[in-house]
C-alpha cells in the first residue's frame, strides 16, 4: 500500500470520515496561490470527471470565476504535495494546514447544492 494511501486512511479514521479516495484522472480546482499560508481545502460532491476538491493558499477565497485552475489529482504531487493525505475525506469535509497546525472539520453546507 503507498505511503499516501495509508495516511488518507488514517485521517479518515481519525476524524471519523467515510474514506472516499480521488482518481488520479479526476480534476480538482486548485488556485495558483497554493505557496500562501495557510493551505485550504473543501470538497463538494464530484461530479463526472471531477474528485469536488478545491484547494488554495491564504486567508481570503476569491470569488472569481477564474480563481481556481483545474488540475488532475496525479499533478498535486508536484503542485501541493502535503494536501495528499487529506484527498480520502468524503464531501463536505474540509482542511487548513499552517507549518504544524491542523484543523480537519466537517461542513454540512458544502453538500448542499447552489441556488
């Protein structure tokens, strides 16, 4: 089993989220600010050909329409490798990672779709 594979489980295991892994092929939204502190994520439900993750760096979330870039999952190895082993939690969970600080928590409302 890869290293990677083993610490998606245990972060599942740990906060208590169903363990729902990315396809290498799938498609993340990922900003190009991901060498800003802290690292964010938060996944909605995919949809065909996405894994719902979106991943950025800093305080602020852009609204913009073009804030976020979509990557295959294969790629975040070289463009932000530490969100690796947090890519099994299942929609609605969500992470942020400042130097040793981790938060992991659940957001119900990311399950709910757009007006």
């Amino acid at each position: 089993m890869p290293d990677w594979l083993a610490r998606q489980l245990e972060i599942c295991a740990k906060y208590g989220a169903s363990f729902a892994p990315s396809s290498d092929e799938d498609k993340a939204g990922v900003a190009s600010n991901t060498d800003l502190r802290p690292l964010n994520g938060l996944r909605h439900p995919p949809e065909p050909g996405t894994c719902g993750w979106f991943i950025w760096g800093g305080s602020v979330l852009s609204d913009s329409p073009e804030y976020f870039k979509p990557y295959h999952v294969a790629h975040l190895q070289e463009l932000c490798p530490q969100v690796l082993p947090f890519l099994g939690l299942s929609p609605g969970w969500r992470f942020l990672i400042h130097g040793e600080h981790v938060d992991v928590w659940f957001d119900d409302s990311l399950l709910t779709p757009a007006p």
